[in-house]
C-alpha cells in the first residue's frame, strides 16, 4: 500500500493567524514567483461594497517570492477543511484556488492548496499607491471586523516569524496614524 497524500494548504494573510481548521502541523515556507500584496478590494470580509475594504492576495510575479506558512491538515479533516476554504477564499471567485509548490523551512518540498488573486477580477486594485491603500484600510470595516486589524494582525504574525517585510511594516504605521484618534 502506498503513502496517503499529504494536504498542505499556503496562508500568506489571515490563514497564517485565523486558519479555521484543525492544523496537525505548521512549518515556516516560500513559495516562488509570487509575491504578498494588498490588491484585493475586500467587500464582505474587511469591507463592503459601499465601502471596499483592501486585504492581500497572492500576486503573480515572476521576480518575487512569498513567504508564509504551510499548514498541514490530517486526511480525515481534509474534505471539511477544502470545502470551508472554498467558502471562505472563493466567496467572490477573486481568488484562482491553485496547487503550488512549497519549500519548508526544514527542506521538504510539498505541494498546497493557496488562493491566488485573479488579475482579471473587478476586485483586483494592484493600482493604488501606498497612500491610497493606508486610507481605504484605515476607515474599512466589513463582516470580520475594521480593515486595520487584518493589516495590524498580519504584520505582526510575519514579525513573530522573523519575516521582514518593510511595506507591510510602513503601510501598518501610516495606517495608525490614521486611525489614531485626534487629541481635542
């Protein structure tokens, strides 16, 4: 008898610090040819479509790489895990589910489920300068809760990990500035 596959699923944003399914093992992993971007007009989650939210989704980019984690998930949780990402991440079909090869911090090489942003979405905003994106984040609120604490969330989970991201780390501090509330 061989090997059951193994289920690995790519969390570069929410899924690194909110996975909302049974995770049997965790394992820092980079994935090339892509990169992390706040280019995703969020209307349920981090906003609504009065007021889009920006959260991240997972650009191709053939000079970039990404670095998250690869979650592992247990054959028997497998098909409840792979239908409530689907209802999560494909609620708008913004994202592309994909299968991507990982390399693990420890070495191995798997292949994961990530969700990757659909350049020809309407909810693909790739365009907006770090400006733009600061004062959309800061005012967004949507189903999950205000827009920042999805930016301030991942910005920290990448520190914790030892991952630097500079943009991350200055959209995060031009965004509190902005929802910092103004002395009377």
């Amino acid at each position: 008898m061989g090997e059951r596959p193994e289920h690995w699923v790519f969390a570069y944003g929410s899924l690194m610090w909110d996975p909302g399914f049974p995770v049997a093992e965790t394992v820092q992993a980079r994935v090339e040819g892509f990169a992390r971007r706040f280019c995703l007009r969020s209307v349920v989650y981090r906003g609504t479509v009065e007021a889009p939210g920006l959260v991240l989704g997972l650009d191709i980019d053939a000079q970039a790489h990404c670095v998250g984690l690869a979650l592992r998930v247990e054959d028997t949780d497998w098909p409840n895990t792979l239908a409530g990402l689907r209802e999560r991440e494909l609620t708008t079909e913004a994202y592309a589910e994909l299968q991507l090869p990982l390399l693990l911090a420890d070495g191995r090489r798997v292949e994961a489920v990530a969700y990757v942003i659909r350049r020809d979405h309407d909810q693909y905003w790739a365009h907006l300068d770090m400006a733009q994106q600061a004062e959309i984040i800061a005012r967004a609120h949507g189903g999950r809760g205000p827009n920042a604490d999805y930016l301030f969330n991942t910005a920290m989970h990448l520190a914790e990990m030892g991952v630097e991201d500079l943009e991350m780390d200055e959209l995060a501090r031009r965004v509190r500035l902005l929802v910092r509330p103004k002395p009377d």
